[in-house]
C-alpha cells in the first residue's frame, strides 16, 4: 500500500436526502473511493438515521465499494440484512457486541469486508485480540451520532500505536479515521497513519459543491504527504 495516497470515503449523513442517488452520482464522478452509510439506531447514539432500504438505494446510484458503518446495539441482528443491501464492508463498535468475534465472523461469512469501530474513550488495545479478523479498523475521530463535530486530536496517538500494529502484522487492514475531517484535518490524520478518510460535511455540504470538498480534501492531504507526524 502507498501510505501516501489516502482514500476518501464520503459520509451520506451530511448528503441532501431529497436528491441523494445525484449527490451519490456526483461524488462517485468526483473521485470518491468509497462512499460511507452511517447506521443509527436511537439507542447506542442519541440519533436515528436510515436502514437496509437506504443502503439499497445508494448501491443502485453508485458502483463504488458501499462502506457501512453500524452504530446500532445487536449490531449482529441486522449484519445479513446489510450484507444482502449491497454493504461491501460491515464495522460493528467494540463497545456495542458482547460476542464481538462471533458478529466479525458472521460479517465475513456473509461475504463483506469486517470492520471494527473504536469510540474516543476506547482504547487500541480492545481490539488487540480480533484484529488479523478485520480489514477495516474505523477509529472515530468524533463522539459518533452526529455529523459536523470537532476532530479530537487525542485520537492520533491511537491511530499512530494501530498503524505500527497493522504494519507489524503486514496484514491488508485499512484504518479509517471518521468524525471532523477536513482540509485541517486530513494531514494529521494521515500522517498518524489513517489510509481511508471518511468525510461528510466537508464534502457534501462545501460552499463550492462535492466535487470542491473532495478536491480540497485530496489536496490537503497531498500536501501533508510530505510533512513529518507532528503529533
Ligand atoms: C458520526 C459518523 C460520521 C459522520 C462524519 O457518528 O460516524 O461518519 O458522518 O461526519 P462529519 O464529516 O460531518 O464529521
Ligand atoms: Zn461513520
């Protein structure tokens, strides 16, 4: 892997739901990798978003990998539901699955990437045990629930002790950094070792449209390509 070259996976959540098959159309056409879902449950995070039927929808507007994001408790419950949406790669919170090696196991018997998302407070080492399970670590940059947040720049140090591990395992993992980023952003984040940014109101909601955030974003992180980890 170029660690160079992060991947950009913009999050529908911050997308006009009106007219979201065009605004998925419109980040595919402007380069983005992946397009992120975030599934919202009202009761691991204080909101309630979309389901299966949304995931659905996005698959038919976009030929891009689908990457689904369950913030939702019994995570397990839903995982072939998603799969059989057009969910590429499925991420379960550490925080949300008693039986968390079972639901990565029925993630990737159902034919998907398995991801694994760690809250702020959670630490690298809760996943220490299951990660040559997952191709996806999502380390949330962000309290998850709500888009448009703050960065929290205290995740970088677990981003960078994640990276070393996946490096050391030499295994194909990507990690992911989800919550608050931004042309500010992006650079720490990928410095620190992040190789997928997940991004939704920088993208779909920039002054100068989706082709403008991505651009911008892709741009940011191209110059911090060549700048040490500051952090
Ligand atoms: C937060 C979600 C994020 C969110 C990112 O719970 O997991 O994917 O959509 O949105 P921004 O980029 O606006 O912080
Ligand atoms: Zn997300």
């Amino acid at each position: 892997m170029n660690e160079n070259v992060i991947k950009i996976a913009p999050s529908i959540l911050a997308a006009d739901f009106g007219r979201l098959a065009e605004q998925v159309e419109a980040a595919q056409a402007a380069g983005a990798d992946w397009i992120h879902i975030d599934i919202m449950d009202g009761r691991f995070v204080p909101n309630i978003t979309m389901g299966p039927l949304v995931v659905e929808a996005v698959a038919k507007a976009a030929s891009i990998p689908l990457d689904v994001h369950l913030m939702i408790v019994e995570p397990e419950r839903y995982i072939q539901r998603f799969a059989d949406s057009g969910a590429s790669s499925i991420s379960v919170h550490v925080e949300a699955c008693r039986h968390l090696h079972r639901a990565l196991g029925q993630i990737t018997e159902a034919g998907c990437r398995a991801g694994v998302a760690l809250n702020p407070h959670t630490p690298a080492a809760a996943i220490s045990e299951i990660v040559e399970m997952v191709q996806i670590i999502n380390v949330m940059t962000v309290n998850p629930g709500f888009g448009g947040q703050q960065f929290i720049k205290s995740t970088l140090s677990k981003i960078r002790s994640l990276r070393k591990r996946v490096n050391q395992l030499g295994a194909d993992i990507h990690i992911e950094v989800d919550g608050g980023v931004t042309g500010a952003t992006i650079g720490a984040a990928l410095s620190a070792g992040a190789s997928v940014a997940i991004a939704g109101t920088c993208v779909f909601q920039h002054d100068n449209g989706i082709a403008a955030g991505i651009a911008e974003l892709r741009r940011a992180a191209a110059k911090a390509a060549h700048v040490e980890d500051k952090y």
